[in-house]
C-alpha cells in the first residue's frame, strides 16, 4: 500500500452519552484520529462476494496503524459527509504496519410525512 492510493481523509471517532445537569442523555463525538486511508466500496468482485457471505459492510478502509490507538468496532468512521459503523477490524498479514477495516455505511433516519 503506497501514500499514493491512501488519498481519502477520514476521522475515527468514538461516540460517547453524557448526562446534563437536569438528567437528559446526550451523545457526544471524540475524535480519536485523523488519518489518509484507501476507501474501497462494496462491488462485484469476487473479494466482495466471499465477504457477503458473512458481513454487513458495504466499505473497506485500510490505514497505517497508528502508534497507542487501538481502533475497535466501537469506534466509527467519518468520510466527508458519510458516517460508517466499523464491523470488523484486522491487521493487515499481522506485520503491524496497516488496518483494514470493514465498515456499514450509517443512514440519515429519514423523518416526514407521506
């Protein structure tokens, strides 16, 4: 993997509730880092058809590990506008050098009326 192909820029972020002072619950998002990373989404290659099989994601990120930050499925990923659940997490051949990562793409709730 070369800086070359790692031309999309992503935020890792990890959404936490806090509670104001009357009680209410309110979620708040922690960026954890900022990182170049290569986006593939989800087509008809037969990579793709074998991880069908058994996972949801519909994009995969791969990035330099980054030095004590341990990414888990936790966490999400926010590309441009497009915020993304992360499904599963692997070091890349266990050399410790890339991540890859499957992620869902979240959708907007859509609220109005018919």
């Amino acid at each position: 993997m070369s800086f070359g192909r790692m031309n999309t820029f992503i935020k890792i972020i990890q959404t936490s509730q806090n509670k104001d002072a009357a009680g209410f619950s309110n979620s708040a998002d922690t960026i954890i880092a900022e990182v170049r990373a290569y986006r593939e989404d989800r087509h008809g290659t037969k990579m793709w058809a074998n991880r069908a099989a058994f996972s949801t994601a519909t994009c995969l990120f791969r990035f330099r590990i980054i030095p004590s930050v341990t990414v888990t499925d936790k966490m999400e990923i926010l590309c441009g506008s497009e915020r993304f659940r992360i499904t599963s997490v692997e070091d890349v051949k266990n050399r410790g050098m890339y991540v890859e990562v499957l992620a869902e793409r979240l959708e907007a709730s859509k609220h109005g009326s018919s």
